[in-house]
C-alpha cells in the first residue's frame, strides 16, 4: 500500500492482520500529487519490482446497469470494482447463529423436520435435523452451503441448489454463478456419480447462475442450472422463507417453507 498519509501507518512488518483491521489512512505521501491508495504485490521488497496478479474477494463490478459478484476477481486495466456494501435486515435474515432452531415445512404434504444450529470440532455451523446436516459458512457479507449430508427426502436438501451462495449486498438487483455437486439433486442415488465426485470434483458439477432482485419486505433469488431452476422468497420481515424447485419442464418438483424457532440469547439482548 503507498501513498498513505504520513504518520498514519498502525502496522510493522510482520504484523498479523485480518479483514477489517485499519492500516493506515489514505494520503499523498511520496509522488503523488492528491490523495488517493496504490496497492499492488511484488516479488520483491525492493522499490518498483516485479508485480504479480492479486484477486480479490466477493467483489461486485458493474457493466452498463447490470452488476454482478464474483466470489475472486484479479481486476483488469480499466476496471471499476467495489467490495461488498453489507446489509444488516439480509444478513440477519440468513445468519443461523448457533443455537437457533429451523422449522422446515412441505407445504403440499404438511411433512416438518426440525433443525438446530450447531458448532462443529472445526469451527463451522453446522445446521442438523433427524435425518440430514448442512454445513455453512456464515460471514460478514454472506452466506455459503459447504457441505450437505443425510437422507435424500430431507427438506433441507433444497438448499445446497437455491441458496449455495448469497451475498448479503444491498444491490436493487445482482446476478453471481456457483457450482453446486450434482450427486444431492439426482432424483436416485448413483454410486457411480457419487464416486466421480470424489476422484474428479467438479467434473459432476452444476453450474448455477444466480439473480436477486428486491421487492418490498423480501429478496428473491431466482438460480438457473442445465437441468433445474429454483425461486426463493428471502423473508426481510417476519413471514418465513421459501424455496421452489422445478426442472426444465417448468413442472413444481419441491416447495419448501422454513423459518427460525427460537433465537439466542444475544440476538433476543440485541
């Protein structure tokens, strides 16, 4: 980082920092003729060396009136980029804290299965019912399905294909891709495909291309893959959340309602 207002720097060198810490403010320091932030990675700590390709994280760019996220982008010359600007009401909507209990529901058959959020040996949530677990990664600007393990009939299995990334960004409308295994949407179990997940990751894949757009008290997150595309209704209020998943047909394979039972004891402070 160059250019930094002098006397501002908070850091030394082998500093351990995270997301978030402050290192310095912006200035003109050095050859710089208005304040502004040069960043750039080199081989080398020698003033002017040779510079390697960096990515950055969940950044959004903008095309004409379209923007979209992507979870790494090493930026081009010419590109406009900006991190993700986190909404609180979305976040909270999607933060499954530990602790907190789901109510899954099938609309069309009444059948419920209970969840409880809970923290794995690893650190991870890990969202558990009777018959299925859904590992998530729940950070500061979004939400991703790790892992999903468990009986084929779960409800919760909908998830992994209509919420396998949300960013928590506060865009009317944005669109992402992800890739989502193909052995937990298989209408049967095939070992055979389960295998090729193993040996080959990625090869079995769907790929899914994501557009949330808001409307008044929700987000609606539409995904589409070769095969299926799905509707979920991201509650900002208090109604629950819903997912729809249908095949190319257009023909309504699974809906599902789910909402928070209970809540932990710093939310109900908060």
């Amino acid at each position: 980082y160059a250019h930094l207002r002098s006397g501002s720097i908070r850091v030394k060198v082998g500093d351990r920092v995270k997301a978030g810490v402050e290192l310095g403010r912006c200035g003109n320091s050095g050859r710089s003729l208005t304040p502004h932030l040069h960043f750039q990675v080199q081989r080398g700590a020698v003033l002017g060396g040779e510079t390697v390709p960096a990515d950055f994280g969940d950044v959004i760019t903008r095309q004409m009136n379209t923007a979209t996220m992507a979870h790494r982008v090493i930026p081009l010359e010419g590109d406009t980029v900006r991190p993700i600007v986190r909404d609180d009401v979305l976040a909270r909507a999607l933060a499954f804290p530990a602790g907190s209990e789901w109510l899954f529901t099938d609309p069309q058959t009444g059948r419920e299965e209970h969840a409880r959020v809970e923290v794995d040996l690893y650190s991870r949530l890990v969202l558990e019912s009777n018959s299925a677990r859904l590992v998530l990664e729940v950070y500061d600007t979004g939400l991703v399905v790790i892992a999903f393990d468990g009986s084929r009939q779960s409800l919760m299995r909908s998830l992994p294909l209509a919420l396998a990334r949300m960013p928590f960004d506060q865009e009317a409308s944005i669109t992402w891709r992800d890739r989502v295994p193909r052995h937990l949407m298989s209408a049967w179990a095939s070992p055979f495909v389960e295998l090729l997940a193993v040996v080959a990751p990625g090869w079995t894949d769907y790929e899914i291309r994501y557009q949330a757009r808001r409307r008044e008290g929700a987000v609606v997150v539409e995904g589409t893959t070769s095969r299926y595309r799905t509707r979920t209704v991201v509650s900002l209020g208090d109604a629950p959340h819903q997912i729809e998943v249908r095949n190319l047909r257009d023909e309504l394979l699974r809906t599902v309602i789910f909402h928070p039972l209970s809540t932990t004891t710093a939310e109900r402070s908060a």
